[in-house]
C-alpha cells in the first residue's frame, strides 16, 4: 500500500489547528485584559482611599496648628466651650482645600472634653487667668467622603490648650 501526504490528503487540518490556537491565544490575551483592568480599579480605589485619609489627616494638623500658634482660634474655642454645657460639639468648617474631583466633602468639629465646669467668664485674652490656672482639654475630629461615599475617613486628635503669658 502507498499513502499519499500531498495536500490531497490534509483538507483543512492546518485551518483546524491555526484556527484552535488563535482562539487559545484570544481567550489569554481577554483573560490578561480582564486582570489589568481589576489590577487598575484597585489602584485607584487605593489610591481615593489614602486621599480620604490624608485629606482627614490634614484637616486635624492644620486645626491643631491654627488652635495651639493662633489667637484668632479663641472663638472656636470659646464655641466648644459653649457646645460642652449642651453635651454638644462645635460644628467647624474645614480649612483645607480638597481636590473636589476626589473629595466630596468634610465635617470638622472640635469638642471640650473637661468634666469640670466652666466659668463663663473664659476669656482667651492675654489678660485673662484661665490658661494659667488650668489646662482646657480638646479634641478636633474631622471626616472625609470621597465622590462616590464608598469611601470615608473619621479622624479625631485631642490637644490640650494653654496659654503662657509672654514676658
């Protein structure tokens, strides 16, 4: 017997076989596509989740500086001051600039956290005693939403305010 292996006999079999190995190589690459593209969302969900963070972050060191180098802070305080009677806090606005493509909004607040009374008499002057005689207890709390509210960051430092007389 004598078989032939002239294109005769093959009839479409290099079709068949390109054909299966270009569908194996289009079903890789639709694979590595999908990953990337689950690699990307996770990266920038990462990322807006550390914006929220630091822009939190951020809103307590800027409030914590403006309170312990500045007098313009007393009415802030003296607001906290108030609020504490009511068992309440102060409501703040924010003092960072956000990336309003990212960040939808910040609350800020600033709570007294001494148990004992207060004389309402509690200037922050330089002339008053109050900062002298007692150390006033405080805590800022700032949260941040992003864009979508998938994110948030609800951050709270407490600081203790008093004045010291320049001599």
């Amino acid at each position: 017997m004598f078989f032939s292996t002239g294109p005769d006999n093959q009839r479409g079999s290099a079709l068949i076989v390109s054909l299966i190995m270009l569908t194996a190589v289009t079903f890789l690459a639709v694979v590595n596509l999908q990953s990337s593209t689950t690699q990307v969302r996770i990266v920038n969900n990462l990322q807006t989740k550390e914006t929220v963070f630091h822009t939190s972050k951020r809103e307590l060191i800027t409030k914590y500086v403006k309170y312990r180098k500045s007098g313009d802070s007393s009415d802030d305080l003296a607001t906290a001051i108030e609020e504490a009677v009511n068992d309440s806090v102060a409501s703040l606005t924010a003092d960072v600039i956000i990336d309003a493509t990212q960040i939808d909004h910040i609350n800020s607040s600033l709570r007294y956290k001494n148990n004992t009374p207060v004389n309402f008499n509690y200037g922050f002057a330089a002339s008053s005693s109050v900062g002298h005689m007692t150390q006033m207890q405080f805590e800022a709390a700032a949260e941040t939403v992003d864009k979508s509210e998938r994110f948030s960051s609800s951050q709270e430092l407490g600081f203790t305010f008093q004045r010291i007389l320049a001599n």
